[in-house]
C-alpha cells in the first residue's frame, strides 16, 4: 500500500471512528463528571463557594459543549450550570445569565427535544416561572406551564419534571394540585449515579410537600 492510499484509509477510519455512537462514550463520561461536579457543588458546597464554583464549573461546561456541538446534553449541562450561577449570584446581575442559560437550552431542543428525558423542556419551564415577566426579563407562568408539561409527558415518573411541576403548582397558588406531584418525586426511581442528586431532590421535595400540605388545608 502506497502512502497516499494508506493516509486514504485511515482517514477514512478516523471517519467512522469519530462518527455516530464513536462519540457516545467520550460525550456521556463528560456529561457524566459535569452531572457530578454539579450535583456536589449544590448539595455539598457551603453557599458562600458556590458562585466562585459554579463559575468555574459553567467554564468548564463551555468547552465539553463546544467539543461535541451536535450533541444536546452538553447544552443541558451548561444551561444549567449557568443557571445555577445565576441563582448563586442573585439581584439583577443575574439577568444576564438566566438568558445566556435560556438560549443553551433552546439550542438543545433544536438538536434533540427529549435528550436526556426531556430535560431541556424541564429546565426551560423553571426558568419562564422564576424569571421576572418583561420590560425586566422573559418570565411568562403560561410558558412554563407547557414547556414543564412537555418534560413530565416525555418523563412522568421523573423526580425532576414532577418536583418542578409541583413547585410551579405551588407558587402559583395551586398547592392542593400540587401535592400528587411531590408525592410522586418523593417516590421516583433512583437514578444511575445520581444518588446525591436524587437525595438532595427528595429533600427539598419533602419541605415543599409539608408547605403544600399546609396551604392545601
């Protein structure tokens, strides 16, 4: 085999080996660490660390989404790392952020609306309903109600899609409405690898059932 022939063929199966569920393991083990380096920074990062963290972590998230642009999780993962910064951070320095973090997940949901359970749709939803409404930002509960709607139909068991649900239930007034959903993020199954995540979850699905409880009487 002569030299151009043989840069030919392993072109060709640099191709193929870089291509389609080739990229699968390298994206999903990133995922993975960004999953896990966030979960540890929200549920085990004293308050005051959390925004130098998350920064660092959204910087981090940037580039695993820049090395694999035609995959939707690692948009996720940086939507909501950089929410997350922007709840850290608070006040109106945040604004910015929550639109930096809106466009990531609108660009995930070109690529592939049920990645990752519908998760783009889910973290989209929280972000309508926490938002404040225009002239100051894009806040609108009717949006958030779809957006959070279309997570728990791709994903109805998920702790997740039915925490955030019943939290939006919640805040806007429908606490009796809200409490089959907590109930059922409470009891969801365990996720693969996500035990702090989901122990942290169920938490803060607990004190938010105990509330709608009580507003529901």
């Amino acid at each position: 085999m002569n030299l151009a022939v043989r840069h030919t063929a392993l072109a060709a199966f640099a191709s193929i080996l870089f291509s389609g569920g080739a990229l699968a393991a390298p994206v999903d083990d990133a995922v993975a660490e960004l999953q896990h380096d966030w979960e540890t920074i929200k549920y085990k990062a004293p308050a005051k660390e959390q925004e130098t963290r998350f920064e660092a972590l959204a910087a981090k998230a940037h580039k695993v989404a820049v090395a694999f642009p035609d995959r939707a999780e690692p948009l996720i993962w940086e939507g909501i790392v950089v929410s997350s910064l922007a709840g850290a951070k608070g006040g109106l320095g945040a604004l910015g952020l929550v639109k930096q973090a809106k466009g990531l997940y609108e660009s995930a949901l070109k690529l592939q609306p049920d990645a990752l359970e519908g998760s783009a749709y889910n973290s989209l939803g929280v972000l309508y309903y926490k938002v404040p409404a225009w002239p100051v930002a894009f806040g609108d509960k009717a949006k958030a109600q779809e957006l959070l709607q279309k997570a728990l139909a791709i994903n109805p068991k998920g702790i997740d899609p039915n925490f955030f649900y019943g939290e939006y239930l919640v805040e806007n007034g429908k606490a009796a409405d809200a409490v089959a959903y907590l109930e059922r993020a409470i009891g969801a199954p365990a996720r693969p690898g996500r035990d702090l995540a989901d122990a942290g979850r169920r938490e803060e699905a607990k004190v938010l059932l105990a509330k709608a409880r009580g507003e529901a009487k």
